[in-house]
C-alpha cells in the first residue's frame, strides 16, 4: 500500500474516532470521567487552538501528529467496546450525509465572499 493512500485512510479513521469520541461523551452508558476526557480530546482534536503553535519548527507539529492521537487511542481503550463501534458507525454514517451539504455550504460561502468584493471593489462613475 502507497505511503500516501495509509495516511489518507489513517487521518480518516482519526476523524471518525474524534466524531465518535463526542457522541460517546453524550452516552449515559459512559462512565462520567471519560466523558469529561473525551470532550477535552475532541474539542483539542476540532480548535484551532494548539498546545504547541505550528510556526514552530517540527515541535509546531508534534501535538497534531503524535499527541492527539495517543490521545484518541487511549480514549477509545477508555470506552467499552461495544458502545464505541456503535459511535464509530454513527460517524462514518454522518460524515456520508453531511459531505455534500457541507461542500455546497463551503462553495457558497466561497461565492458571497467573491460577490461581496466585487461590489465592494468595483468601480463607479462618481462624477
């Protein structure tokens, strides 16, 4: 398998897991303390906010690579198995609906955005 096609199915399998961490984190059948963690871990896993800044050089870049997702995979240890598969479905299921939405929501943004600068930056005859 190409290096590139195992880091594509990796970071997939990241996002779902960080999806499925915050749907278990909402399941009565999860134990209080690994919910208050999960919701930690999937709110790090989704903020811009890094706990090492990525204009650093290689440092910038160990907390996305490495500790996020020790991070993730000891939450899922955390959270018994079958209750987790489910969550993981649930996850694969969403991102299945919400990617075509999600992408004309993006495009559309993108459209106003270029709209807006047009009006705003095209010129009038103010004689």
């Amino acid at each position: 398998m190409k290096v590139v096609a195992r880091l594509r199915l990796w970071a997939g399998s990241i996002r779902r897991d960080v999806h499925a961490l915050y749907l278990a984190a909402h399941d009565p059948r999860v134990p209080w303390y690994v919910k208050a963690i999960a919701i930690v871990v999937a709110v790090y896993a989704l903020s811009p906010i890094d706990l090492i800044p990525d204009f650093i050089p290689v440092l910038g870049l160990l907390d996305e690579a490495i500790l996020l997702p020790l991070a993730i995979k000891a939450m899922v240890y955390l959270i018994p198995p079958e209750i987790m598969a489910e969550h993981r479905a649930t996850a694969v299921a969403a991102e299945r609906r919400s990617s075509r939405a999600g992408a004309a929501i993006v495009i559309g943004l993108w459209v106003a955005f270029a709209a807006a600068l047009t009006w705003l930056f095209w010129p009038t005859d103010a004689s």
